[in-house]
C-alpha cells in the first residue's frame, strides 16, 4: 500500500496536478483558516491561476479583508503545504 501511495505522489508530482490540487484545497480550508466569524460573511467560490475568489456579504467586509490578505494567503499556504495561492480577490 504504501508504495502505491509513492507512486501515485510521483505521477501528481510529475503530471502538474499537484499545483492545481493544491489551488483547489484553499477553497476547502478558507474557513478554518479565517474562522467562524468571516466565514460566516463570505464564501470561498474558486480558484483562478493561482487568485482565490471570496465573494463577500458586503463592501465593509471586502475592504476589511483586503487589508489583511497578505497574512490570510500566507495562513492559506501555510495550511496547503504549497505556496498555491498568490493572490486573494474579493468580490
């Protein structure tokens, strides 16, 4: 079994897929990395060369997360494993 689980790592790895998997994930994890409260008035909708889109519940929480999207991609990176994400656009 665990040689399998090389295996099929080396054919992500080597395939591309890994980059994308790992763009996919922070859709996943934006809640438990921002928790409860923002969560609550947001939604992580997709990934789009690297940018997480939020769609927001108002133009008060997009300006507010905008001034603190660098330490919230680097808490998503650093969840993921994989410096995936580059760019955060709220809408």
């Amino acid at each position: 079994m665990e040689q399998l689980k090389k295996v099929l790592k080396k054919a992500i790895n080597e395939s591309g897929f890994k980059k994308a998997i790992d763009q996919e994930n922070a859709v996943f994890v934006w809640g438990e990395v921002v928790g409860k409260n923002i969560s609550a008035v947001t939604k992580a909708t997709g990934v789009d060369k690297g940018t997480l889109i939020i769609k927001t519940e108002s133009a008060t929480w997009k300006q507010e997360l905008h001034m603190q999207k660098k330490e919230i991609i680097n808490k998503i990176n650093k969840k993921i494993g994989s410096i995936a994400i580059k760019e955060i656009r709220f809408i």
